[in-house]
C-alpha cells in the first residue's frame, strides 16, 4: 500500500518519545514516505527523546526515552518537496521555535494550505507561524495561553481526543494517537 505521499517530522533532543516514535513508524506502515530531520544533523545522527507519563501528579514526569536515529537530513530538505508536516510534541518545540530555518520551514506548510498534524507542545511550534488564527487547537494544557495569544480558540478536549479545524490536526497528547492519526490520514487522503 503506497499513498504517494511525503510526511515531513521536525524533531529535536528531549521530543517526547511516543509522539515521535508512533507516529513516524505508524504512518509508514500506512505507506507513506515520512522524514525526521533536525536542525544541525544529518541522516543517521541521533537525538534524545523523553517519556511523558502523566502518573497523578500536577503536572506530567519526564523519563529518558529512546535515542531516535534521523533518516533525513536538515540541510538537504527542500519544503516544498513534501505533501505535509507532523509535529511532535515534549521540550523540543519550544527551542526549536527560536530557529528561523524551523519557522521558514512550517510556514511554508501553513502558506502552501498543506495538511500539518501538531500534538501536545508542538502547538508551540506553531504559535510563532500564525498556523493557529482563528483555529480550534488543542495542545498540552500548558500551552493553552500560547494558542490563545496566537489567535488561536483553545480546545479542551478528553486527553485521548483529536480536533481538526481545516488542514491542522491536534490533539493534548500522546493517549490521543488513535484519533490523532485517524484525522491526519483523512486529510492526506483528500
């Protein structure tokens, strides 16, 4: 099964292990080509991620995660040459919006009006971008001023929930992958 579709994954160290990890193997085995890049490292480098587990406490734990080896590299990619974006959630969305070439990069998405697929703190990502105006979009908790700052209408919905206002998925975290990638796929497949 091959959709003909090239799925774009900006990651960084400390990217919450789950929403990096399911996605990126879950959305192949659908057939879609998908790259993870990140910014300063090629095909083949490694990053750190970190599990979030939420375990009762007033906010969530965080645990060292697997080491993500990238299959792309961040210097050889051309946006345009990709059909959608996936952003994972965890620490690194918040760094990596201090990168202009990451900014330059999810901008094109939000111009081009191409699917893009954000969970848990990858709204931050977003916020800069103007990806959120006028959105429903949900995201971490924490994150719920940013995406009202960027004009974005902040959804609290169930932890295992997703909401897609136009071409942007989102979702609180990672219990929502089913949803999550259900809505994402029904976009790629328009």
């Amino acid at each position: 099964m091959s959709h003909n579709k090239k799925i774009l994954i900006i990651c960084g160290d400390f990217v919450e292990d789950y929403e990096l990890m399911v996605p990126f193997q879950a959305l192949q085995a659908m057939g879609y080509t998908v790259d993870a890049i990140c910014p300063d490292k090629k095909a083949g480098d490694q990053i750190k991620t970190a599990i979030h587990d939420f375990e009762g406490d007033q906010t969530y734990s965080e645990k060292p995660g697997h080491n993500f080896t990238l299959n792309a590299s961040f210097a050889d990619i051309d946006p345009a040459s990709y059909d959608a974006l996936l952003i994972p959630g965890g620490r690194a969305p918040e760094y990596l919006r201090m990168n202009s070439q990451v900014l330059e990069m999810v901008d094109h998405f939000v111009s081009s009006d191409k699917p893009i697929a954000a969970i848990c703190h990858g709204a931050q990502l977003l916020a800069p971008t103007g990806a959120l105006e006028g959105k429903h979009v949900s995201a971490y908790p924490a994150c719920a001023a940013e995406v009202t700052l960027a004009g974005g209408k902040y959804a609290d919905i169930a932890v295992t929930d997703a909401i897609t206002d136009g071409k942007l998925v989102t979702a609180p975290a990672w219990p929502a992958h089913p949803a999550w990638l259900a809505q994402f796929h029904a976009l790629l497949t328009v």
